[in-house]
C-alpha cells in the first residue's frame, strides 16, 4: 500500500522552518509496510493545492495533508478542501466549544477569528485535537483515504498515534517492515561500501531487503530494512543484521539511536575508569558532548581547554623547549597533553587534542587541517594524525568524534553493544 505526504505552507517553502513533519511521518508508516512515495510542498494558494489533489488523489492508498487549518486569513486549506471535492463545509458547534474551553483553561479569551476553525467538511469523520485548537478531519475520495492534520508538529503527532496509525495498521495488517540501523565511524563510505560489496550483491538477489548507505560528518550510518512476509522473518532478518555487524568489524560502534558518547560513558562505567581531557583545537567539544548524557559525571572527572602555549606549560608542565623544538601541533605536544592531564587529576585515561583547523594556520611541519590525537593510560600512550579539510566546523567536529573513536576503540567499547 502507498502513501502520499502533502504540506501546506510557505514558511516551509521559503526555509524559514524545516520540514520535520514529513520525516517523522515517513518514518512511522514505513515502520507499518506502508510505502511512502511522494513528499510533496506547496504554498498557501488554493490553485497550488488544487493541482496537487487533482493529480494525487486516487493514486495512492493514503494521503496525508498537513498544515493551512489555522485560523488566520493564509490557511485556506480547509475552503480548498471544500470546493475541491465540492462538499460543503459546516459549522460545527461542538467543536467551537471545545476550542472555547482552550482558551478558558488557559486564562484567555477566545477570538473571534478561531470560529473559522469550526467550519469542517460535512459528513467527513473529525479528528480530535487533545493539544491544540485546529481538528483534523479523514474521508475518502476514488479509494484513496484522505486525513487532514494541523501542521504544529505535537498536535500532528497526537492525531497520528491516536487515529490515523492505528486506521493504518486496520487496512494492511499482514505486512510490516523491519529495519535497523546500524552505525560505523572511522571509515568513509566508499571504503565501507568496497567492504561489504559481497554482502550487498547477495542481498540484491531477495527484493524484499534494502541496505543504504547514511553518510555525514562524523559517521556512516546503514540502514537495514526487510519486508516481513513470513513468520520467519524476525529470525532471518537478524541472521542479515549480525554478519551486516560483523563485517563492519571494529568501525561499528553501535545501533541507532545510540550515540559514541554513550557508548564510551557505558563502557568507562563498566570499568570504573576514569577519564580526563585536554582540548585545544576541539575547544571543549568533546567534554559538551560528553556532558550531554546525564550521569557522565560518574566517569568525567574534568577537562582543560589549553589554546596558548603558556597555559599548556602553567596547567600540564610542557615544556617551552618541547614546544619550541616541535610546535605545538605535533604528536610529541599531542602525547604531553595527554600524559599531563591524565596525571595531574590521577585519571585512568587523559585524552588530547591539537591542530590547525583554518581556514588560516599551519606551517610546514604541520599544514593546515593538521590535527594530532593522543590517548594516555598506564599503558602508554597512542597517537593519530589526521588531516581535516579547512572547514573549520566540520573539521573541528571531525576531530572531536576522532578522538572518542580513538578513546572507544581502546575500550573496545562496541563488544558491550
């Protein structure tokens, strides 16, 4: 079964908003085996509208229109709807009595604008708005089921879960979807793509399993879905998952919605180790990401964010000489660093970071995009160099998620996944 996806608004089609109605739509009905075909945009013009139900309606099993029912002049949404289908609309009573009600329980008063919002398709069945003011409304025209959702993101997704979903799963109760997302870091896409060509090719062969490729900044993330059509699904599909797994090797570091940063804290729990960082080119951000999941207090004992060469000396004892002699980009500061700050709090680990990262900087012996990583235990030490292009934000992000990588792997934090 197919679903089309409509939003009505400008400030969706002049980027003042994004768009993240249509993703979470998306994402729920596919859950469901309900194939998503069109997203489509347009603005608050009847004409606009009109066009795009003319050629959509009948053409799916689903539409889903959102946005255009509020009460101002540019929310013609509802009127469009009218004379589209050329049903009439009709004052509804109650539903203005409940909008009153709102606004009483909110210690305001009612506007006489907001009785626009009780003007509803006659005879379609009206969804109920439990958080906002603007009901949605489901009817049918040439097969395809019609629902109407207001286009605030929480009133959306309360009649989605309420109505709209369970209506879905009504009319396609056999099929559904099984999906997992697997994540890798360390490792582009190309070189994970050459990796797993075997696996791909073999999956090309069964048309009820997908495998896409995720990229960003930081990380690739895989996307496994299969369609489950037998009672066996389940089994096979996580037989697929585990050698997808395997065959990431050391790159994958968890499934989605999983984060490094957890990852990492769960494992210095695990250990009961402790951690302490030394941040220069990456300017704190690997203590905010860190600090961003609650109890790494647990692990995190402090971090130390050392742009000048005098702070490197005053907080962690570099000396002037070692810096002078190698410049503090370099692996013999990266290691200092490291080993400084690791000692100086008693930490079961120190982790550095130092490097050029643009657009201006660097020398010849480290050029610009340089930056060094350095891990220090009672081990020893290890080290990377890296080469980040001269954007300074995603080199800096790059650099950041390097370095939990380097931390991670040491832990061999993805064997607790």
């Amino acid at each position: 079964m197919k679903a089309i996806l409509l939003t009505i608004g400008d400030e969706i089609l002049i980027g003042q908003i994004l768009n993240s109605n249509t993703q979470w739509m998306s994402e729920k009905l596919t859950d469901l085996g309900i194939e998503v075909s069109e997203h489509l945009t347009v603005g608050d013009r009847e004409e606009d509208i009109a066009r795009v139900l003319k050629s959509t309606v009948g053409e799916c099993d689903f539409l889903i229109i959102g946005g255009g029912l509020g009460p101002t002049h540019d929310d013609v949404t509802m009127e469009t709807l009218s004379r589209h289908f050329k049903v009439p609309l009709q004052y509804d009573e109650e539903w203005v009595s409940r909008i009153e009600v709102i606004f009483k329980d909110r210690g305001r008063v009612m506007s006489e604008n907001n009785k626009k919002q009780g003007y509803l398709l006659k005879d379609a069945i009206r969804i109920d708005n439990d958080c906002g003011t603007a009901a949605g409304q489901h009817f049918q025209d040439q097969k395809t089921e019609i629902f109407v959702v207001p286009g605030v993101p929480h009133e959306m997704m309360s009649m989605m879960n309420r109505y709209i979903l369970p209506f879905v799963v009504g009319k396609n109760p056999q099929e559904k979807i099984l999906k997992r997302s697997l994540l890798t870091t360390g490792i582009g896409e190309s070189a994970l793509a050459d990796r797993l060509d075997p696996f791909v090719q073999k999956i090309r062969a069964n048309p009820n399993v997908t495998l896409a490729f995720l990229p960003s900044t930081t990380q690739v993330k895989l996307r496994l879905q299969m369609k489950s059509l037998s009672s066996n699904a389940s089994a096979e599909f996580d037989g697929l998952s585990e050698e997808l797994r395997r065959l990431c090797g050391e790159d994958f570091f968890g499934f989605d919605p999983s984060t490094i940063e957890e990852v990492i804290l769960t494992a210095l729990k695990s250990k009961r180790s402790k951690l302490a960082l030394a941040e220069s080119c990456t300017g704190g951000l690997i203590a905010h990401r860190l600090t961003q999941i609650p109890g790494c207090s647990e692990v995190l004992q402090g971090s130390l964010v050392l742009y000048q060469n005098e702070l490197k000396q005053l907080e962690l004892g570099i000396s002037s000489e070692l810096l002078q002699k190698n410049g503090a980009v370099s692996e013999e500061i990266a290691r200092a660093m490291a080993d400084g700050v690791r000692k100086k709090w008693g930490s079961t680990f120190g982790l550095a970071t130092t490097g050029y990262l643009g657009p201006t900087g660097g020398d010849e012996r480290a050029p610009l995009g340089t930056v060094w990583i350095a891990l220090s235990s009672a081990k020893g030490i290890t080290t990377r160099k890296f080469r980040f292009e001269s954007d300074r934000m995603r080199a800096k992000e790059r650099a950041a998620q390097a370095a939990l990588d380097l931390l991670r792997r040491s832990l061999d934090a993805s064997s607790i996944v």
